[in-house]
C-alpha cells in the first residue's frame, strides 16, 4: 500500500433482504473488492431503512456505513466496481473528516431568583382621570359665564 491512503466514508444501500450469512456474504464481498483496490474497510454500522424513493421496485433498504482507506486515484475504479455488483442499490464515497467531539464546558450558574439584581422598577405612569361630562347649562348660567369672562379679559387689557 502507499502512503498516500486517505480516509473516506463508505455508505452502501444492499437489498434489505439481506441478513444472518446472506449479509457476511455480502460484507466479505465488499471486503475483497476493496482489498483488491489495495485498500482497507472498517465496517461501522448497518441498519435498515425506509427509502425515500424507490430503487429497483425496493422501498426499504439496509444500509451500511464503513470508514475505508485507500488511496485517492483508485477511489473511480473502486466505484465503478461497486456499481457492477446486483446486491448493492446504491452507494456513496466521501472523504472522511473526523470532527472532534465538543468538549464539555460547564457552564456558569444562574444565579437564583432571589439573588438575582432586582431592575429598577419604573414609575407608573399618572393616570389620567376622566374629566367629568359637563352638564347642560341653561341659559342663564351661560350670560353669566360670559360676563365673568368679559369682565377677566377688560382687566387683562387695562393692564396692557
């Protein structure tokens, strides 16, 4: 082997008949044709699923993830070969790029209710009252209101 190899992820869909030896066939099938590209697999996971389309009149598929190594000018041959096997739906080749797990950080308290920085309260606001409906004025009250007026604004014009 080279010492180019690169990490990728391998997804394969399989007919979801497979299982027990049917799969370990099918494993080790996959397992020699990626030897034979002078490459290594890692089988991760296999589970079965429901296609979100069909594929080859199939609407469940069992998939498998696998991390291969292998070096990047035989990844086109190796899934050429892969599209020639009739047990496999589908498949998919991407570089695999192990992303670090978050470190857990604790994270800082809160503080409880009660110690917790009380906002200023802000002012109510005032309240208007409601301005009581003036009641009818007879006729009367009305000459005299106008006379109080005219006398206030004679007095205002003498001091001027």
């Amino acid at each position: 082997m080279e010492n180019n190899l690169k990490q990728y992820e391998l997804t394969i869909i399989l007919l979801p008949e497979k299982e027990g030896a049917d799969l370990d066939q099918a494993k080790a099938k996959i397992k020699k044709t990626i030897e034979s590209h002078e490459g290594s697999i890692e089988f991760k996971k296999e589970e079965n699923k429901d296609l979100s389309y069909p594929i080859n009149k199939k609407h469940k598929g069992l998939f498998l993830t696998s991390i291969i190594k292998m070096s990047p000018d035989k990844i086109s041959n190796l899934s050429k070969e892969l599209k020639t096997n009739q047990e496999i739906l589908r498949h998919l080749i991407t570089e695999f790029k192990e992303t670090p797990e978050p470190k857990e950080e604790p994270r800082p308290e809160k503080p409880k209710k009660k110690e917790q920085k009380e906002k200023p309260k802000k002012a109510p606001e005032p309240k208007e009252e409601p301005k009581p409906e003036p009641k009818p004025q007879t006729e009367e009250e009305k000459k005299e209101k106008e006379k109080e007026l005219d006398k206030k604004l004679d007095e205002i014009i003498e001091e001027i």
